[in-house]
C-alpha cells in the first residue's frame, strides 16, 4: 500500500534522495505554502500510480501521494540542522493540519498541496481521519526517535503507514473494515522492510526503528548502525526484523484475493514490491550498510504475477 513515510519506497521505482531544503522562519500562509512547495517528490520503489491503471483512478493516487510525500519530507527537513528547526518542522505540519481541517469544514484550503487533493477527497468521500493522522505521525517523528519493542514500532507504522492503505482502498471504493484490516497489515510490513533497507540512513538522522529490546537480544548497541561495515550481530537483527515483516505481509496478502479489476493489480504490485525487497535484503545477506539494498525488476516482476494469480 501507500504510504506517507517509509512505505513510499515501495509505490514508485529507484530512489532520488534529496533535501527538503530551509524551513527558515514560517510566518505565514504564503511562507508555509512556499516550504510545501519545496519539498521534493522523491521516488520510490513502485510506481505510485501505475500507467496500468485509467487515469480515474491514477490521477487519485498522484494526489494522495503528493500530499504524503509531502507531509512526510516535511517532517524530515533540516534533521542535521540548529534546535529550533524541529519548532519550525511542528509549525510547517500544524498549518497542513489546519487546512486540512478548513477544507473538511467547507472553507477553501490556502495550500497547493490540500487544493490539489481537494478534489480526489470529494471524488472518493475520503474522511478526514487517514490524512490528520499522516500529520501526526510527521509530528511524532520530531520528538519520538526510539523504539522500545516491535509494538512500540507497530503502533508508529499504524500513524505514518496504515492511513495511506485506508485512504487507496476508498479511491477504490473497496473501503470495509476486512478489507482495512489485512491492508493495516500489508502497509506495516512494507514500512518496517522500509527501516531495515535504511538502518544507517535513519540513524544518521537521529532515528533508531530497530526496537531496542531486539538490539540487545542479538547482542547490538546503537554504534553498530553507524559502523564502516554490518557487524554479524546487526546482520542478524536485520534478518530477525525482515522476517518479522515478510510473516506480517503474508499474513495481509489475502487482501488480494478479496479484489478485482485495476484495484487487485495495483495492490498486488504494493506486494510484490515488499516481497521482491525482503528478496533483496536475503541476497545482500542484510548487509545494509555495506551495500545499497534494492528490489531487481526481474524479481519484482516474477513476485507481482504470482500474487496477481493466486492472490497470496
């Protein structure tokens, strides 16, 4: 599924990382419409919006995916940067949140980015809820950089990851409570694939999402992840992580099976792009900071047809 956040990866294909750039001083509307603005689309792992799919639905999903890619870069600009930027981060996210809140209450959206999803959330009767909470996971991520147990991480993915599932399957018009349930459990999967893939790189932005129970079951501390090379240790932690993950997307992959038409092809792509990474990681034997970790196209091809025809 989509996702804002690390599930995003999986949505569009290879990956361009670039800054968000300065937030500097969010005085106004117009500032912050100018920071949103600036915010890079980064590319992904899965086509986003597959040109498989009618523009009907494809235009909806450029929308729902810039607003959380959007949403998502603004939580992470300026990591790097002086103590007051996580206050102008909070400031960036609580201007989206009140436009989003203006436009469910009738009034006219300020910024590009909610005027351009504006009318993918009529088209679709979206709620409010999925998006506000894309926000609030941003809002956590500048206070919230550790994890204590794979719960703990869960119940981040349930804010930064499942909305996004919730909100494809209403663009579909597939949105039941089954069908949320085993999506809640394809889009975590997919995020926690997304952190181990990104060991090094969340940790050089002060973010461990490794749970800190499991570092130390496996015998890690928190200077392997900045480390010249993968220690065993944490190559076996990845390892533990990555299947953890692989048993969460099995376990939500029947969801195909409840779907037809464009829907069952775009949702077993988000699938076969989790399978065909967790793939990789098993190739790369979880070298995740030795080696830049990605899906190849042959595999996520051979993954993307096989959950296509048997919907698991």
């Amino acid at each position: 599924m989509l996702s804002g956040g690390g599930v995003l990866r999986h949505i569009r294909n290879a990956r361009n990382v670039s800054n968000f750039g300065a937030v500097g001083n969010v005085a106004s509307a117009g500032d912050v419409s100018d920071a949103c603005d600036a915010a890079p689309v980064r590319r992904e792992n899965f086509p986003v919006a597959s040109r498989l799919l009618p523009r009907r639905y494809r235009r909806h999903l450029i929308a729902v995916y810039g607003f959380a890619r959007r949403v998502d870069d603004i939580g992470d600009a300026g990591s790097e940067g002086d103590p007051g930027e996580p206050r102008e981060r909070l400031r960036l996210l609580d201007a989206v949140d009140a436009d989003l809140t203006r436009l469910y209450d009738g009034g006219e959206p300020r910024l590009p980015v909610i005027r351009a999803l504006a009318p993918t959330i009529e088209a679709c009767a979206i709620p409010a809820e999925p998006f506000h909470r894309l926000v609030e996971a941003n809002r956590r991520e500048q206070t919230v950089t550790r994890y204590e147990t794979f719960e703990d991480l869960l119940a981040s993915c349930a804010l930064s990851a499942n909305p996004v599932g919730h909100i494809v399957l209403h663009v579909f018009g597939l949105a039941v409570p089954e069908r949320i349930g085993l999506s809640d459990r394809i889009c975590s999967a997919l995020q926690v694939i997304e952190h181990c893939q990104d060991v090094g790189e969340d940790f050089a932005r002060g973010h461990v999402y490794v749970p800190g129970e499991d570092l130390r079951r496996f015998g890690c501390v928190e200077a392997d992840l900045v480390a010249p090379s993968t220690s065993p240790c944490l190559r076996r932690v990845v390892a533990f992580e990555t299947r953890r993950a692989a048993a969460l997307l099995d376990e939500g992959t029947p969801l195909v099976r409840t779907l037809g038409g464009f829907a069952r092809l775009a949702v077993a792509g988000y699938v076969a792009g989790g399978r065909a990474t967790v793939a990789a990681l098993e190739r790369g034997r979880h070298d995740v900071l030795g080696t830049a970790i990605r899906p190849r196209r042959g595999r996520l091809l051979i993954e993307w047809l096989r959950v296509l025809a048997r919907g698991r």
